[in-house]
C-alpha cells in the first residue's frame, strides 16, 4: 500500500488505529505553496492527513501584464501591407527586434514575429499566418509585454488583425482607456482612423475560454 511520505512539521500519531483527537498539524511556512486536494470527509483521523485551502498574501507576485487573443489571420495582401506599414512607422520611435530582443521583426505569409529590442524585451509576439481561403483556424495566442515599449506595437497588431479578420477575439489585462492609450493612438497615427474598441471578454467569459478580465 502507497505510504505518503510527511515533512517533519506533522506531528503524526504512533498508532494505525483512530484516535480521540486529531494529532497537531503545524503550518508549513508562508513562502511554501500549497494546493488542498482531499477535503475532509469523516471525523475520524487518517494518516493521510489534508492540507489547508490556500490562501493569497500580499508576497504572492502577481501575473506579468499580457494579451490574448484567439484566432489565424488570413495572410492577405492587405493584411501585410498594413502590417509592414505599421511595424516600420513604429520602429521609427519603439525600439524593435526579432525573437528574444535581437535582429529584425520577421514578418512573412505564415508568422509576424517580433519583440522589442534589448534590454526593452520580454516575451516574444508570434502569431501564425493562414493562407487565403484556408478555413478559420481558432488558434489561441498570448504575449507578456509587462508594459514594455513595444506594448504598443502588439496592441495596434492585435487591433489591426481584429480589423482584416472577422471574428478575431482579443483579451488583456489593460484597460481601454488608460493601458492601451499608446496602442490606439499608434494605431490612430499610422492609419489615420481610431481603432474600433475589441469585443472584451466580458462577452466572452461564460464561454469558458478566458477568465474575467475585461476592459473598464
């Protein structure tokens, strides 16, 4: 029979037989994570003994600010003239680079690839590309910009692909009205016309696909 093995701080009874009170369990230290699978089901006390429902505290270093998004982008010529167009405005001013902040954004008929240039990088925006009349590819992405300058250039990208592809979903931990200003007015810059504001995942949630963040 499997023998859990336990971290010296229980202080197990001696006996395989029940006992009137349940033996002490001291708290694990706070910077240990826990995950409470068994839940208690009976009074009396077993050697397998349940952890307690984690809980969070103010150490727990919150998620990276990121973006989502859920579908492929049909690589048409309009999309990535417009891409083009926007990724070389922006560079004018955005520090850019390919994968892991070094050399050139790669852009061609199946990925747009970029980050921003080091130091100012973090996660990698890929997205793939779908050849023209390829069925919808409900293909989930996301990119971890933690409000570094190129931020801005995945929003607009983000935007702009919501503009050439109907049905294309975009979420995030920004709101509309403060965190994607530089987006929006990148994106006003170059094309001239403001971007239409995303369907949030207010309207997508229930679904189950996203959590609830949503715009303001």
């Amino acid at each position: 029979m499997y023998q859990p093995t336990y971290p010296s701080s229980f202080n197990m009874p001696t006996t395989e037989e029940p006992t009137s009170t349940p033996p002490a369990y001291h708290h694990p230290p706070t910077y240990v994570q826990h995950t409470d699978t068994h839940s208690p089901t009976s009074t009396t006390t077993h050697r397998h003994r349940h952890l307690p429902p984690r809980t969070h505290t103010s150490t727990e270093i919150p998620p990276p600010y990121r973006h989502f998004w859920i579908g492929t982008p049909v690589a048409s010529p309009a999309l990535l003239q417009d891409l083009t167009t926007l990724l070389t405005a922006a560079a004018s001013s955005i520090p850019l680079a390919g994968p892991n902040g070094t050399d050139l954004p790669i852009l061609g008929s199946t990925t747009l690839i970029f980050n921003g240039a080091s130091p100012k990088t973090f996660q990698t925006f890929y997205m793939p590309l779908r050849p023209p009349d390829s069925p919808p590819n409900p293909w989930t992405g996301r990119c971890a910009t933690v409000h570094k300058p190129y931020d801005a250039v995945v929003g607009a990208v983000l935007l702009l692909c919501q503009f050439h592809e109907p049905g294309f979903v975009i979420c995030s931990f920004g709101d509309w009205s403060g965190d994607w200003l530089p987006a929006r007015e990148l994106y006003l810059e170059v094309f001239g016309e403001e971007a239409e504001r995303p369907l949030w995942v207010d309207e997508h949630h229930e679904s189950g696909f996203m959590p609830r963040w949503s715009f303001d």
